[in-house]
C-alpha cells in the first residue's frame, strides 16, 4: 500500500506505530468540502487550525494513526509541522540601490526617471517626469513573517517622524496586539528592509527606507516555531494584500529540505502567495560548509527549494562599496536542491556582518552582546551575518522595483534581478576557476545590482500584452557602483538552463504573464539562446560534499534563521 506521507513522516509512523504519543502534522485535503475535525476525530486526535491556503489544516494525533492518515482518500498528502527557526557591509550603496533614492536611473546614468516609468500611484501607467519622482519604496506593502518588529524604532517612523511605518502587526506565538519582538531578528531584518538611518544621521539604512512594513511575528524568543503559522501567516497575507498593498513577503527562515518542493506544504504555499501576485524572497541556508570549514552543495533549505521563490545566497563585501573585492560567503547554502535537483540559488545579496536595527534587551542582544555596533555619532545598532541578511536586501530592491513599475507580476522581477545581476568569477580554494555549473550552483545568476535592474524595469511596458513586445528601451550594459564600472550579466537561469541576451526580456513571454509560475514552461522557444551551462553535468560532482547525511540528526527539522551566524572575515 502507498501511503501519502512524506519519508520522514512514513518512518516515524512505521518505527513508532504503536505509540499513542501526539505528532503535529500538516495534511493537505482533496477538496475544501472535507471536515479536518472529522479527519481529525477518526483519528483521535485534535485539530490545530485550519491552512486554507493550502486547502488542508495543521492536526496532533497519536503516532500510531499517522500509518491510517497516510492511507485516507480524503488526503493528498501529509508532513510533519515541522519547526522553523532563524536563518541568520555598507550594503544599501554597494547592491546600487542608494543610487535610486534621489530618482530613477535610465540607461544614461542615475538620477532621473526613465521615459516611460509609472507613477508611484497603484494603476496608473504613464511616464513620470521630473527630479521628484523619488524611489524610496513608499506605497510598497512588505510583509515580514520572522520574529516580529520594534514598531517604536526611530528608523522605521515616517519621514516626519509622526508615525511608525509598520501599518500592521500580527502575533502568531503570544496572540499580542501590539508589536513586539523579543528576539530581535524580525527588527534587524525589518530595518534591512526599511530602516531609514534617521538614529546614525544615514550611515545604516535600508533599502527602501520610505516603505510600509507589515509585521507577522510567527517565531518565539529563541527564533522557533512551526510551519503550520507560516502557512497560516502567507494565507493572511493573501487575503490582506489588497487592503496592505501588500507586494513582497521576506522569509528569513527555513527548515532542512526534507521533501520535493511539489509535496511540501510551505513551498506550496509559497507557490499560491506568488500566483496571486505577491513576490516572496527567501534566504537559502546557511550550510555552505561543514565543521571542518569545506565548502559543501544541496544545502539549500526549505521554502527555499520552491522554484517560485526567489532564492538569495549571502555575498561578503568585505566592508566596502566597490564591487571587484567581493566573495560568496563561506557558510552560505549551495545547489542543487535536495529530492528535485534543481538549480538554486538564484542570486546572492550582502549577508556578512550586516548592521541594522538593535532590540534593547532582546534574546539576540543579550545572548550575543559581542554583535552590538556603533555608529560613528554614537547611535546603537547590532551585526548580524547570514543569508537572512541577503534576503532583506532582495525584498527592499523589490520595493524600488515596483515602485517604479507597478504593473509587474513576480516572475518578470525575478527575472530583472536575474538579468541584471553582475556574474562573479569565482574559485574554489586551490584559487582554480570554478566550472560553469559549480559556479551557478553557487552564485546562482549573480550578484544583485538594484541600480543596473532597476535599468531593465524601467524599460519595461507592464501593461502589454502577453506574447508581445514590452521592452521599448535598450537597459544598461554597465553600472557604476563605488567607482567601478559593473557589468550585467544579461543572462536568466530556468529550470537549470542559461538563456542569453535580451531576447530573454524583449517579449512578454508567458513566464511573465500574471498568475504564471517559474516551474512552468517560460514558453521562450528557439529564439533565445540557451544552454545548460554545465549544471546539469557538474550536479554529479557534489554527491560527495553534501549536507543531507546529517540531516537525520535533525528529526522533525527546525524551522530557522541563522541567528547566530558566525561571520566572514
């Protein structure tokens, strides 16, 4: 008989069949008509909340029932609710992003609003002119679901210091109803996000300083929680987008892979947030090496193994803004994904020794006083280093993005930060090149240059047609950023294939069309150049240097953020 279980969960059932001891599951049901109460009756067991989103419900019951539930034809498939935790640089100038704070660049230079781009007002689709068309994020709703948010923090007022910017707050561990945040982490990665420096005169600030945060607190004080909220905590961001304006949600979290991402109950969620209309960023892990310091591939952790997500890596700057000194962080996750096998990362972003907001008195602060910094006019911040850090970068540049051009699904974004990505010329530790497919495994597309992708949206019709042309401007080949001249890749990786040149952007393919998934087909046919890159030959390589044989050590997995990362030199 097959049961409808996840590997992880079939084996507990079969090693523990006769154990009345509760599990917390997440079951997915074959129609919204089913009762999970009645599922959860037969079972005798107990109904944790109903996921919506995913059409199922987060249920305890015994252990020796799981062999039962897996075989009931009401169910499509169950998992473990597993536990999240934490996935934890002048990075605001050295990404570009800084860069659109005084008005959007064209493929001239930074400062003016290219022909074409669409007001900072929601449907408006004409071309923006003059020096005051700032881009700062406003009006741009990102939600973020992690450990909560110092509301009260001068960096996340508005600009006139009259209101906090964090326009919601809701608590899945306490059920509070004012923010909070007893750990820290979700206040650090909020004023990634949005911090607008106001506490350092400007020497730490976010991406887009200007935008409205919506926080989710959904992790505990240690950085724990399960997976069951986050579903629960994106199926409430859907069902809120509108009145929030809510476009980006960042997930600063995870959990081990432990499943194909086509089974697994948050990458499907995830998936639903993306199909209507919401851009979700992912941290990819942090276990790009082991104890001994060797680099190891198939770390990538799960929701970030969903091909929907866009998947952030974690790049060392070492401190400064020019570009030609970065490294990819020893400890960030490398590809392919765990189960699929398929490409990931898909960018990398500045993840080591990030400063941002600090939570006096939170479990960070005072469990790791060694992360507190100084601004030079004396103002407290706190370093943190992780792919967590990345990730925030992402989900600000998006802010910048949209802004800029509303009119744009998910999957056209993902494909500008893509595109527009600078290709790094990595090597592995004899100081040989790394091959084309280790790289990408690596590096995915690049490193993020909001200033060169904000170049490529800008020249972007969102109002076009699927199927018909949209790019009506040529985006810059070259940036500059800390005084260097910064190259685009011009390339987009899907499904583990490297298409080329603009002919990769010039259409409104049907990868780009609303509603559209990544894994589907990005229907570009013969006329855009393309090729594996070697991925899919050097994916046999890293069977000896992966991550997943200690994942057992992990049980039900920990939905994390890397709280504690150590950095970089």
């Amino acid at each position: 008989m097959t049961f409808k279980l996840s590997s992880d969960l079939l084996k507990q059932a079969q090693d523990y069949s006769a154990s009345s001891t509760m599990k917390s599951v997440v079951v997915r049901f074959t129609s919204t008509t089913v009762d999970p109460y009645k599922v959860a009756k037969s079972l005798g067991g107990t109904v944790r909340k109903r996921l919506s989103l995913v059409r199922g419900a987060a249920l305890r019951v015994p252990y020796s029932s799981l062999l039962k539930l897996g075989g009931l034809s009401t169910v499509v498939w169950s998992s473990p609710d597993r536990q999240i935790r934490l996935n934890s640089d002048p990075y605001s100038d050295a990404t570009g992003a800084s860069q659109l704070w005084g008005g959007a660049p064209d493929s001239g230079g930074i400062g003016r609003p290219a022909a074409g781009l669409n007001s900072t007002t929601a449907g408006s689709s004409g071309p923006e002119t003059g020096s005051s068309f700032l881009i700062r994020g406003a009006g741009v709703g990102i939600a973020v679901i992690d450990t909560g948010v110092n509301a009260a923090d001068p960096d996340l007022q508005s600009a006139d210091g009259g209101n906090s910017r964090v326009v919601h707050f809701r608590d899945y561990v306490g059920g509070l109803t004012t923010a909070y945040d007893d750990n820290g982490h979700g206040t650090h990665v909020a004023g990634i996000i949005a911090g607008n420096g106001v506490q350092s005169n400007g020497q730490s600030s976010g991406m887009a300083p200007d935008a409205p945060l919506i926080s989710i607190k959904v992790l505990d004080r240690t950085g724990r929680g399960n997976v069951g909220d986050v579903i629960d905590a994106l199926a409430w961001c859907v069902e809120n987008r509108d009145t929030y304006a809510i476009r980006i949600v960042n997930l600063s979290l995870g959990h081990d892979a432990m499943e194909s991402y086509q089974t697994d109950p948050l990458c499907n969620a995830v998936r639903q947030c993306v199909a209507n209309g919401i851009a979700v960023v992912c941290s990819a892990g942090n276990k790009g090496k082991d104890p001994q310091g060797n680099t190891r591939y198939g770390g990538i952790s799960t929701p970030a193994i969903e091909p929907s997500a866009i998947t952030v890596g974690a790049l060392n700057t070492r401190g400064t803004v020019a570009r030609s000194d970065d490294l990819v962080c020893t400890f960030s996750s490398r590809g392919p994904t765990n189960v699929d096998q398929q490409l990931k990362p898909d960018l990398l972003a500045p993840g080591n020794r990030i400063a941002s907001l600090r939570v006096v008195g939170s479990y960070l602060d005072t469990t790791f006083p060694q992360y507190r910094v100084t601004a030079d006019n004396g103002a407290s911040y706190f370093s943190l280093s992780g792919t967590s850090m990345g990730a925030p970068q992402v989900a600000g540049a998006l802010a910048l993005l949209i802004q800029m051009n509303p009119n744009l699904p998910p999957n056209a974004l993902k494909a500008a930060l893509m595109y527009s990505a600078e290709r790094l010329n990595l090597q592995n530790a004899s100081g040989a090149p790394l091959t084309a497919g280790i790289s990408a495994l690596t590096q995915g597309a690049g490193s993020l240059n909001v200033a060169a992708a904000a170049g490529v949206v800008g020249a972007l019709d969102g109002t076009a047609a699927v199927g018909s042309v949209w790019l009506f401007d040529l985006p810059p080949a070259v940036t500059y950023i800390g005084g260097e001249a910064v190259e685009t890749a011009q390339h987009i990786y899907h499904s583990g294939n490297r298409y080329t040149g603009q002919s990769a952007i010039d259409t409104r393919y049907a990868l780009y069309g609303a509603g559209a998934l990544w894994s589907a087909s990005p229907g570009w046919g013969s006329g855009v150049p393309c090729t594996t890159d070697g991925v899919t030959a050097d994916t046999v390589l890293w069977g000896d240097s992966v991550l997943w044989g200690d994942s057992v050590l992990w049980g039900d997995t920990v939905l994390w953020g890397d709280l504690n990362q150590t950095p970089d030199p």
